[in-house]
C-alpha cells in the first residue's frame, strides 16, 4: 500500500481541498478536511505509531475499523481509531504504547516520536492474536 494523496485539480470528483494541521506528540502536521487522522500519518510518511504489548510496531492494519491496529489518544479521548476518525483542524494526538505491558489508555503519549520505530520489514507479528 502507498500512502498518496490525489491532488484536487486531478481528482475527478471535483473535490476541493480545505487545508487543516493537527498535532501528533507535538508535531504539526498538515492535510485536508475529509481526510481519517490515519491519512494524515501516512500522508506524512508515518506508517507506524503505536507498539504493540511486544513492542512491535502498529499502524494501519485493516483500515476499515477492526483491527485496533491504529489506537490513538485524540483531544484527550484515549483508544481511538485513527482510521475511523475524520482529522478536525487543531485536533491533538498522542501516540499511545502497550509495549512492556502498559496499559495503553493510560499511557498519555509515552511513546514518544515514530521516528524511533523500527522500519516495517522488521516488524513481528507475534502479538496479534489479542487484536490491539
Ligand atoms: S487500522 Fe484496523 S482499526 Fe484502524
């Protein structure tokens, strides 16, 4: 899957791009009305944000609102699907982290940046069994 954004003049459905910039653990990052906070991270060349309980990276998995692969900590609501959740102009995401058995709801950012996250050809697959 990449992750690309259609530019308006090219997209046959007339759309008309509304710009927005959210936050995620204090980075802004920008992208367009209509657009789930999942898109705006991949946009953004994220493809994972979250760890699972054995520290593996997570991201979009499903896209379509199963798999609790993309939990995110939104305007201070914890567990949010970043895939189901239209971006809002100024919303404010944290990452969240079950790694080393944290409780993720409660974990309030303590991820940190992605940017510490492995590349996905790495990633282990062994924790998927429980579904987050
Ligand atoms: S990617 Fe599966 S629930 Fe969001």
């Amino acid at each position: 899957m990449t992750a690309r954004l259609v530019p308006a003049a090219d997209d046959a459905t007339g759309r008309r791009e509304r710009p927005l910039r959210i936050t995620v653990d204090g980075e802004a990052l920008d992208g367009f009305a209509g657009q789930s906070i999942a898109g705006v991270l991949l946009a953004a060349g994220r493809l994972a944000w979250r760890r699972g309980p054995s520290g593996a990276p997570r991201g979009v998995f499903c896209g379509i609102g199963v798999c609790f692969d993309c939990l995110v900590r939104v305007n201070g609501e914890p567990d949010v699907r970043a895939c189901r959740r239209r971006a809002r102009d100024g919303d404010t995401v944290l990452t969240q982290s079950r790694a080393g058995g944290g409780e993720e709801a409660g974990d309030e950012g303590a991820s940190g940046s992605s940017a510490a996250l492995p590349a996905p050809a790495e990633e282990d697959n062994s924790d998927t069994e429980d579904g987050v």
